[in-house]
C-alpha cells in the first residue's frame, strides 16, 4: 500500500472543501485558480504540485465522488430487498451530489454511473426502460434539491415521492 503524505491529504482536502464552497454560490466558470486557492489557503505553486489547472482539478473532484458513490450504492444494493424503497437506496443526499451539478457535464456522467450500477444489480432486461426513467428521476430530483425546490430531508422527500416509488415497484422493479 503506498502512503500519502498527511500533508498532501489536508491540502487536497483544503482545496475540495474550498472548490465545493465556492461551486455552491456560483459557476464553475466563474471561480478563479486564485480565488480558490485563497479560499483554501494554499499557494498557487502548491496548487500546481498537484493538479495541471482548475478543469483538471474538477475532473478529478467529479471522478472522486462518482467513484465514492459507486462504491457505497454497490455495498448498499448487495442488502437491498424487493419491495424495500430503491429512492432511498440510491438518492444521495450529502450536499456534494447536489452542489457538482454546477459543473457541466456532471449530471450526465451521474446518470451514467447510477444506470450502470443498477443494471449490474437488476439485470433483467426487462427492467432497462424503468432503469432509464428512474436514473433521470434520480438526477432530476437531485437538481430539485439544488435549486432548493424539494425539501433536503430524505423522509420529507420520501413522503412527497411516496407515489412515485409505488409506481416504480407496480410497473417497473
């Protein structure tokens, strides 16, 4: 196992929590190198250490949460039950899911990421269009919570949802 150095950590760390701050308040577009750096208290040389530029830095914010994602929806399906909520299961709630959807291009590779997960796990063929509606649900109900439209507990949303998941577990899983 290769260590990482426990500076190298907090600074990657810095510099995420800062990126995420700052993508809460406005565009990927309008968030400066400096202003980021600042923001975490890094140094540009620093910066440039770890990541070629800011675009390169986001790529690699995205593919982290997507993989950290991946991971736990995985973990999670291998205890799901039929009948159990599937909007629970795979609608994640941290604040970070919501926030990414202002980088371009992140609600897609999402949706990519939470089809192929739930086809590995409901591999019945027939299940492919009621995947595919359910994963654009999922990203939609995520860009809801963003825009602050839908409220961010999981059992108010579960309430408001209740007869879609009826739906999804009638006519589709």
């Amino acid at each position: 196992m290769v260590k990482t150095d426990l500076r190298v950590l907090k600074t990657q760390m810095a510099l995420e929590n800062a990126f995420l701050e700052l993508l809460s308040e406005k565009t990927l577009e309008k968030i400066s190198l400096k202003e980021l750096v600042d923001h975490a208290v890094v140094g540009k040389g620093t910066f440039y250490l770890h990541y070629k530029d800011l675009n390169t830095f986001s790529e690699k914010i995205v593919t982290k949460s997507l993989q950290e994602y991946r991971d736990s929806l995985r973990l999670k399906l291998t205890s799901y039950q039929k009948g159990k909520s599937l909007l629970e299961l795979v609608l994640p709630l941290e604040q970070k899911y919501q926030i990414l959807l202002a980088i371009p291009g992140y609600k897609s590779k999402f949706t990519l990421t939470l089809r192929q997960i739930l086809l590995e796990h409901f591999v019945e063929a027939d299940f492919l269009l009621g995947i595919d509606l359910f994963v654009e649900n999922i990203a939609g109900i995520l860009a809801l919570l963003r825009s602050g439209n839908l409220p961010s507990d999981l059992e108010q949303i579960q309430e408001s949802l209740t007869n879609y998941d009826h739906f999804l577990h009638k006519y589709l899983f």
